[in-house]
C-alpha cells in the first residue's frame, strides 16, 4: 500500500509575463504572479480534496519577508505598474509578507 502526501504548488504555473506601462520596467517584459491566481488554486485545492475525501498535506510556495513588489495584487492591490518599485529576485517572482500572511490565514481558516 502506498502512502500519498498530497502538495499543492499555487505558484509556478501562474508566472506569466507582463508588460508595466509605467515605471522604470516601462515597456519591458518582466516575470509576475497574479495573488488571485494563486489564492484561487489554494482554494481550489482544498475543495477538490474536500470533495475526495483526501487531506491537502501542504502548500509550496515561495516568499520572502521583505517589503518586495513581484507578485500583483494582495492587500495593497499591487499592479503591473508597481513591480520596479521593489523587485529583487533574480529568479522568480515571490510572495512579499503581507501576501504571505494573507495565504496563510486562508491556509489556517480552510485546513480546519
């Protein structure tokens, strides 16, 4: 018999590129996630395992405690136009503290 942990990762497939209009990135292509996107497939997450009978055993996610601008949307309603203001990953785009705080309150609310 097997043993399966069920892991949901909301963030790499919703990295998309966008094109700010103003700003420093102004015109230039540059990496970004929607935090609606990623709630969304939290959420979504957690119904289908809701719906089987399984248990979501954890979500991979990347953040940093920093005050960064990768990720739009959140709290502050982040916009493509706000990325240059505190990008610095070199990477991918993360999850800055208030949108990490934000998922994990509705990781805490939903795993009840």
């Amino acid at each position: 018999q097997l043993a399966v942990v069920w892991v949901c990762d909301p963030m790499h497939g919703n990295t998309e590129s966008v094109v700010p209009s103003s700003g420093t990135w102004a015109g230039k292509s540059v990496k970004t996630r929607k935090f609606a996107h990623v709630l969304a497939e939290v959420e979504q997450a957690f119904e289908i395992h809701r719906n089987e009978g399984t248990v979501l055993a954890g979500v991979h996610v990347e953040l940093t405690g920093e005050d960064v601008t990768e990720c739009t949307g959140g709290a502050r309603g982040l916009t493509d136009d706000d990325l240059s203001r505190a990008y610095r990953s070199s990477v991918d785009p993360r999850l800055n503290y208030e949108q990490a705080l934000e998922l994990a309150m509705l990781i805490a609310r939903r795993a009840l």
